[in-house]
C-alpha cells in the first residue's frame, strides 16, 4: 500500500505537469495573438483624434509601463491579465492604440523589476512595505 506520502507526491508531480501544459497552452495562445495583432496593425486604420493617454490628473501621455502601474493600482487591486489592461487602457486612458504585442515586453521588464508580478493568469501590483 502507498504512504501518504507516495500519494502527494505523485499528485503534486500530476498537478506540476498539468500547469506547465496550461502554461504552454497560454504561451502558445499569447504568440497566436500577437501574429492576429501584428496582421491587424499592418491594416492602415483612420487614426482616432485622441490617441494621447494622459494620467488622470492631466498633463503628458503616460507610458505603457505608468498605465500599467496605474491600472493595476487603482483598477485591479486584485490583479489582471493582460487583456483586461489593454481594455482599460482604451476605457480609462483613452489608449486603443497599445497593441497586445507592445504590453508584453512591458509587463515582462515591470516583472524583472520587481514592480508587478504573476498570479495564475492574472498580473498583480507587488507591494514594497
């Protein structure tokens, strides 16, 4: 008869392998998209009057990385894929032009930085005490 033990282990080795398919099956999607993104972007589009996020006390555009930051602070204290943030970003910051591809290396360089982090599916702000 297996120990205790023997059970969780495999079990943990089976859930290991189903999240690195799921992570695979993300990964793959993620690529899938940027490919749709990239064939949309080559289709000239009337450029909209205003492209220009501006932070919500006014002023500059702000950039991928600020929204971001913003985003996930005062939108999504929960957390929030990727998608939710471009849908935010076109919502709240009048930016329908950051393109699925662009968000990417931006979430992935605020990740390196220690600023946000992954929670399953979702990026969450990562909060410095």
């Amino acid at each position: 008869m297996e120990s205790t033990v023997d059970v969780l282990a495999a079990l943990k080795r089976k859930l290991s392998e189903e999240l690195d398919h799921a992570i695979a099956k993300v990964a793959a999607i993620e690529a899938e998209m940027a490919a749709v993104e990239a064939a949309l972007a080559a289709i000239p589009q009337i450029e909209s009057v205003e492209k220009a996020a501006t932070p919500p006390s006014g002023g500059r555009k702000m950039s991928v990385k600020a929204m971001v930051l913003d985003a996930l602070e005062r939108h999504f204290p929960q957390g929030a894929s990727a998608l939710d943030l471009l849908e935010c970003f076109a919502k709240e910051y009048g930016r329908d032009d950051v393109a699925r591809t662009s968000l990417s290396p931006q979430l992935t360089t605020l990740k390196n930085d220690g600023k946000i982090a992954r929670d399953g599916m979702a990026w969450i702000l990562v909060k410095h005490d």
